[in-house]
C-alpha cells in the first residue's frame, strides 16, 4: 500500500474531516475541532460568535 497520504500528513497537508463546533450556551466563542482522517491529528480553534446577544 502505497503511504502517500501519510507522507502528505508528515509535511502538513492533512485530510480534514468534518469540523465540530462546541457552542457553549454560557460562553461567547465557539470551540470548533477537526480531525484529520488519515493520522488522526486534531486542531482546534475558538471563533468568537458573531450575534451579539447582550
Ligand atoms: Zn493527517
């Protein structure tokens, strides 16, 4: 079997799989995660909500 995708993940290039966001009722950002679907590897990142709810 040919590891190519494994050689795309060593340099950085992953394949994301669908993003799941964590949308925290109290809080004012959104925590998304993606995970790559051949390693493994997650990021995650907070993205601020844009509604202004005050
Ligand atoms: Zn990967």
């Amino acid at each position: 079997m040919t590891a190519i995708g494994q050689i795309l993940c060593r340099i950085g290039l992953h394949r994301w799989g669908r993003k799941r966001g964590y949308d925290e009722y109290s809080s004012n950002v959104i925590e998304w995660e993606q995970r790559c679907e051949r390693c493994g590897k997650r990021k995650r990142w907070v993205e601020a909500k844009r509604d202004r709810r005050r």
